[in-house]
C-alpha cells in the first residue's frame, strides 16, 4: 500500500493532514527527534511537539520527554491496530443500541400446482391489500374473492376488475358486478387470471388452470417490486382497453390522501365529472431531482385511463394537471418520468371560494385594467348603446 491509500486510513480515523504527515515520518525513523521529524515531515518543530502529544493520546506514538533530547517514538503496529480495534469495539454497544433496523421486503417466488391453492391464494392477496388491487379474473370463479372484493372497495382499496368470459350485454350484469371494484369491466374472451396487489405482489396463472381442476398447468405468486410494474402495464396494455365498462364507484368523500397515485387520480377524475371543484396538496419531488418539495393547487385536468371516457395518450399514462401560483404542472406517480412531479402522496380536498379569485387583467401599453374596471366599461358600453336605440 502507498502512503497517498494509507495515509487516506488514516485520515478515516481522525487523523489530520499534519498528524499523518508526521506519524508516517515516525514510521520510516522508528524513533528520531523532534527536529529530525520537523526537517522531514516540513512542519515547525513545536508543531511537532504539539502533534506528538495528540497522537500518544491516540496510542500511536510515545514521547520519551525524560530523555535529552526528547525524542518520540512509534509504537508497534500491532499495538497502535489493537488500541483501534479496542476503540471500535468500545462502540459497539451504544451503535446496536441506537440502531433501529428497517425492515427488509421480502422477495418470494412460488409455483403453485393446484387450482384451490391459486383462488386461495387469489382471495388472500385481496384480503390483505391496502392501497390497490388490479386483476382479471374468470366469472366462474368471481364467488371465490367476492366477499373479500366488496371489503376491499369498503375500506377505501382502489379494485381495478376485469371479469371475463361475460357478454356484456347480457341483462343483469352491471347489477351484479356492482360493488366488486372501484371500476369493473368485462370481456367476453377468457384471459389469465392475473393480480396484482399494492405494486409488490402478483398471481399469474393460465387460462385453462382457473377454469378446470387437473390440468396439469402452474401458475406462479411472487412478491417483488421490480416485477410487479410489468404485470401491472401488461394488464393495462393488454386487457383493461379491451374489456367493456359495466360498473364505476361514487367518489369517497372528501378530503382524501392517497399513496396510491391511480386512486388519487380516479377520485380526483370522480369528483371533477361530478363537478366538484378539487385542490392538491401533492408531496414528492421534480421529476429528475431528488429534493423532497410540495406543490398545492387547484387541480385543472385529469389525464387518466381508468374510468371511461379515457384521455391517457399511452396505457400506463395517469396524471394530474395542477395549477398553483407559479403555473401549470403535470404530475405523475412513481416513476414518472414525462411529468414535471413525482407524487409519493396526494392530499385532495373540495375548493374553497378563496381558491377561485378572479385574477388581474395583464396590463397592456396603456395600463393595467382590473376585472371590476372591465366590468364597469362594459356596463357604461351598454347603457349608452340602449340610450341611442330609445332615442332613434
């Protein structure tokens, strides 16, 4: 190791630029004056003094100051490593008693063999669902997650529900799938099941393993993030378009926070249809920068393609336009990457009537003309042409 790495060590345990300059002078002596080392390390000789006091305290070095001239000398290595490792160990005890370990996702795959387990396991990821549940699912099997379906939507979980093997025209059906999602939509062709619950846990299994026992198919469960997004764009690139909307939920009343940037985004598409006037408090960070920022505003336009009609230019796409004091933005949940925001929280809240004060006229060359003066102009205009209409 050159003295440039070690003396960047050094540096790790407190050492100064000097002190590492003199203690490595001391190393290639042994042991030398104090003059010796001023000469060689290019510092004054108190300094070195003064140096050679702090590093003894450290157990570096020892300063024969009984002696004349007083000389200092450096300890061994392994005496200098073992006071160090001493020191570290010393800490041990007040850093795992602070220590507050996060916990860690876990990362599971598991290929399941049978058709109970994989509607199991289909009425578990529902059930324990917090923030979002999307799927597909055969209407044979719809009783089997039913009732965890209808809890979900109760307690506030956005259910995106593709229900398939349905005519969608057939009499009843709207009655029927009522309640079972936020949005429910239904395909007559049969499809995967597929699911995927709070953006980290996903069920993927074949057509023919859903609709009969014994097929000899395997369907998969994993819970990962990474993978999670694929499932979820799949669902709405391949089948969500396709599927005819037969069922749509009230909006919930407001105010609302959401983690979960879809359902802010289909409240906020609720609301705005039902012509409610809605503002944004969104907590994240500028698209391409870290630093944590919030933007409040009244929320002008929804871009989305949950719930029908849909204006999104691409199926993943589902984004707020927020007007605030400074302009317009576009804001975008995780990962959004052609919006001006990432949001990790939306707050949504009814307007006030402050929100929504007439703004100033933008002066021209010949001033600045305010929204009462526009209105007054216009009345004075009035009146007069009706004078003039009286009087022919």
């Amino acid at each position: 190791m050159d003295d440039p790495a070690l003396g960047d060590l050094l540096r790790q345990f407190g050492l100064s630029e000097k002190e590492v300059d003199t203690y490595l002078v001391l190393l290639e002596h042994g042991e030398a004056k104090a003059s010796t080392v001023a000469e060689d390390a290019g510092v004054s000789k108190r300094y070195v003094y003064s140096i050679s006091e702090k590093l003894e305290e450290r157990g570096f070095v020892s300063v024969n100051d009984h002696v004349v001239p007083t000389t200092i000398r450096a300890n061994p290595p392994e005496e200098v490593i073992a006071t160090l490792t001493e020191s570290v160990e010393r800490m041990r005890p007040a850093l795992e008693a602070r220590y507050s370990q996060a916990p860690q996702p876990t990362e599971e795959f598991e290929v399941i063999k049978s058709r109970v387990t994989v509607l199991k396991r289909a009425s578990q990821l529902v059930a324990e669902a917090e923030e979002e549940v999307v799927l597909s699912l055969p209407f044979a099997q719809l009783p089997e997650v039913a009732e965890e379906l209808r809890a979900a939507v109760d307690r506030g979980v956005l259910v995106l529900l593709v229900v398939t093997g349905v005519d969608p025209e057939a009499g009843g059906v709207a009655d029927e799938l009522a309640g079972l999602g936020s949005v429910v939509r239904v395909w007559r062709a049969p499809t995967p099941t597929m699911i995927t619950a709070d953006r980290t846990r996903s069920l993927l299994a074949p057509t023919a393993m859903v609709a009969r026992s014994n097929s000899g198919k395997q369907a998969i469960s994993f819970t990962q993030a990474q993978l999670a997004p694929v499932m979820v764009g799949s669902f709405f690139g391949n089948y969500w378009p396709t599927a005819e909307e037969v069922a749509v939920a009230d909006p919930r009343p407001l105010p609302g926070t959401y983690r979960d940037f879809r359902h802010a985004v289909f409240q906020a598409t609720r609301c705005l249809r039902a012509d409610r006037d809605l503002v944004a408090t969104v907590r994240g960070h500028v698209v391409g920068d870290g630093e944590p920022s919030t933007l409040h505003g009244r929320v002008v336009e929804v871009r989305q393609g949950l719930v029908e009609p849909v204006n999104n230019h691409f199926p993943v796409e589902n984004a707020l336009v927020v007007e605030t004091d400074e302009g317009r933005f576009t804001v975008g949940g995780k990962g959004a990457f052609v919006e001006d925001f990432e949001a990790d929280e939306v707050t949504l809240d009814r307007a006030a009537d402050a929100d929504f004060a007439v703004p100033a006229v933008e002066a021209d060359d010949a001033g600045a003309t305010d929204a009462t003066d526009a209105t007054d102009a216009t009345d004075a205009t009035d009146a007069t042409d009706a004078t003039d209409a009286t009087d022919d």
